[in-house]
C-alpha cells in the first residue's frame, strides 16, 4: 500500500468520525449524514482499491480511473457551492426581516 493510500484512508476516517460526531450532537441533518458518508467510504474504497475507480472509468467511457475521480469531485463541489450559496441568501433574507423588525420597534 502506498503512502498516499494510507493518508487517504487516516483522513476519511477522522472525516467519518466527524460526520458521526455532528449527526448525534444534532448538528446535521439525516440526508447531510448519508452524502458525507457516502462520500467518506467511497474515499476509503478507492483508497483500498484502486483499480475501482478504473472500473468505474471504464463504464462511464472515461480513459483513466483518476479523471473520473477529479469529474466526480468537481460537481461534489458545484454541488456544495450552490448549497452553501442558497443557505446564505436565506440567511441574508432572514437577517434583513429581523433589522427591519428591529427598527420599526425602535421608532
């Protein structure tokens, strides 16, 4: 096994062991729990085995298993920027209902 397999697996399991943490502290919802554990075994899979990730290459017609790894990760992260994104304009919206609130109580 190879160096970066092994850092790989260190990280994804304290990554996992955080996710486990936030969801019985109530943290995080249920459907957030099963993304992130998705994604943490799958990086503990890959990581184990890497011709995986060359199968799934394969499938998707894809030339070589860590391409399909970068594709995957870069709409993870589109993904999380729009969540991030919508989470903040409704605080935002939120933020500018209590100002406003907040004000007409001061007059």
């Amino acid at each position: 096994m190879e160096i970066i397999s092994i850092i790989m697996i260190v990280f994804a399991l304290f990554a996992y062991a955080a996710v486990i943490h936030r969801v019985r502290k109530g943290e995080i919802t249920k459907g957030e729990f099963i993304f992130w554990s998705i994604v943490w075994i799958a990086v503990i899979v890959v990581a184990l085995i890497p011709s995986f990730a060359a199968e799934i290459a394969n499938f998707f017609g894809i030339g070589r298993g860590v391409d399909v790894l970068i594709y995957i990760s870069i709409l993870a992260l589109f993904y999380l920027i729009f969540r991030v994104y919508v989470k903040l304009e409704k605080l935002e919206q939120e933020i500018t209902q209590l100002v406003r609130k907040l004000a007409k109580k001061k007059k």
